[in-house]
C-alpha cells in the first residue's frame, strides 16, 4: 500500500478532461480535492513519499491534455475553505479557488480598484497570481501583498510581494501550490468602479462570442514584447484556418475553437504550423500560452 491510498476519499480517478479545462480536449486524469490547507500540505508529503508527481490546476483554461491522459496527480483547490473572501479594507483575502471575476466583482462593490479589469477573465486567484494573469487592464501581480502556499514537499510558509518574481504572463514561482492571497487594492467610488466594470465585460464578452456559444476555447500565445500576437497572426492569414477539429476563431485569430471530436493532435498541429509561419514569414518566435499537461 502506498501512502496516497488514504486518500481515496478525495481523490478522483480517470476524470475526463472534458471536466477539467476550458478545451475539453484529451485523456483521463486522476484529481485530488484537499478540504483543508493541512490535508493538502499531507496530500503533497504522501505524493512525494509515493514518488507521484502533483500539480495544481485551477479551471484550466490555459490546458492542453494530451489524448492519453496523464500520470500525474491534479490538485483542485474547488473545495469551500479554498472560496473564501474576507474584507479588511484596503486589503481583500481570497482563496486560490476564487473566481478571478468574483474577485473584481467583490472589490468594486467593496470601493476598492485595482482588479476590475480581472472582470470576464477566465481563471481563479490561485492559478492567476502562480502566472501573473495580465490583461490591457491589470497586471494581477501589481496588486498582491502577500500570499499563503504549501511547497510540493508539503511544507506550508508565507511569501511577501518581493519573494515572487512577476513578469508578463510569466511564471511567477513553480515549486508551490497558492492556498490564498492578500490583495492591497486602491480605495475608489464603488459606482464609478461599477461602471467600469460593466464596460469592461461588454467590451470582452463582444470580443469573445464562442465562449457564449459554449464552445472549448484557449488563448494560443503570448503577446511578444510591443507586438500583439493577434495580429500577427492575422498577418499570416490564419484567421478561420482548421486543422482537424480544432480552428483559429474568426472573432479573435489568438484563440483557438474546438468542435466534438477534436484531439490533442489536432491542436498541437494548429499551433506548430502557425508558430513556423510565425517565424519564417515574420520573424518572430510566437510563445505558447496554452501549455501542455
């Protein structure tokens, strides 16, 4: 017996990945649902012990499963002590399992500013602030103060701002899971966020139809430095272009649609021949957003 057989209860075995990520693309995957900071730092230490890899996915919404699964264990912070908000203002303290959408929405109602362009975003504070979730709005990363993790050892410690190293949509740290977060936001007329916020989603939802339509829908790449990855690929013509059962949007070309049927493959497909367009026609090294599981 191994130590993560006491963990049965919590643990969720061959879960499809149409449950896990926003393309609903690839094989099963195991999934752990800790209740508890604790029961996730033992949860780390019995992976370790086990000689299993473990991973924090939040909603998934930058994923790419491949088509057969995968070995590694998916720790989901979806349980509620992960969902708690807790006002002190300026401060707001949010779980890792917040909705990046609940937070703005929370902070503007709050009179607080900083994260109302988090509003439409996809994603929830744990994942958003590990890749520093930047938008034309907000960088996330500006806002925190503080954050509470548990390392993949299991051992739990608090970080300050400086111990974290934000870049644009880059990886803050990897060797942690974010339990929770304090945002030190700017005190602010809660109406006049209001209508900030309102435009601000009007303004995404139109960019964005599929995700009304419900279809499986990613960002493809990162934006290069002074460049918008959009255009760029709109530059090479691949606005529309499938490959098997995955498209470039016609609304936005950096997302990527996916229909019934599509495959790992065919989306990693997709994005090879636009990165080799990318680079042969202009230059430029495209950087996935989208990551590989």
């Amino acid at each position: 017996m191994g130590k993560l057989d006491a963990f049965s209860e919590i643990i969720e075995r061959q879960t499809p990945a149409s449950n896990l990520t926003w393309l609903r693309v690839g094989g099963p995957v195991d999934v752990a649902r800790p209740r508890s900071e604790k029961e996730l730092a033992d949860l780390l230490k019995a992976c370790r012990a086990d000689g299993v890899e473990a991973r924090a996915l939040g909603d998934g919404s930058n994923l790419l499963i491949p088509d057969d699964g995968s070995a590694r264990l998916a720790v989901r912070l979806s349980e509620p002590a992960f969902g708690r908000l807790e006002l002190d203002s300026p401060r707001i303290v949010a779980g890792a399992g917040v909705k990046l959408g609940r937070l703005a929405t929370a902070a503007a109602s709050a009179g607080l500013a900083g994260v109302e362009g988090l509003i439409g975003v996809p994603g929830e504070v744990g994942a958003g602030v590990a890749l520093n979730v930047s938008t034309h709005d907000v960088s996330i990363g500006q806002w925190v103060e503080s954050a509470r993790v548990v390392g993949y050892d299991g051992e739990p410690r608090d970080m300050s701002h400086d111990d974290f190293v934000f870049g644009y949509r880059g990886v803050a740290f990897t060797n942690a899971i974010v339990v929770s977060v304090t945002f030190r936001l700017d005190p602010d007329s809660p109406e006049e966020l209001a209508k900030r916020l309102q435009k601000i989603w009007i303004a995404r939802k139109k960019q964005i139809p599929e995700l009304l339509d419900g279809e499986g829908v990613a960002r493809m790449f990162k934006n290069p430095i002074g460049q918008n990855a959009a255009e760029l690929v709109d530059a090479i013509n691949y606005r529309g272009v499938a490959v098997g059962g995955a498209k470039v949007s016609d609304s936005d070309p950096n997302l990527v649609v996916v229909k019934r049927g599509c495959s790992h493959k065919d989306v990693q497909r997709l994005l090879d021949a636009i990165q080799t367009e990318a680079r042969e026609r202009l230059g430029v090294e495209l950087e996935r957003e989208l990551e590989n599981w």
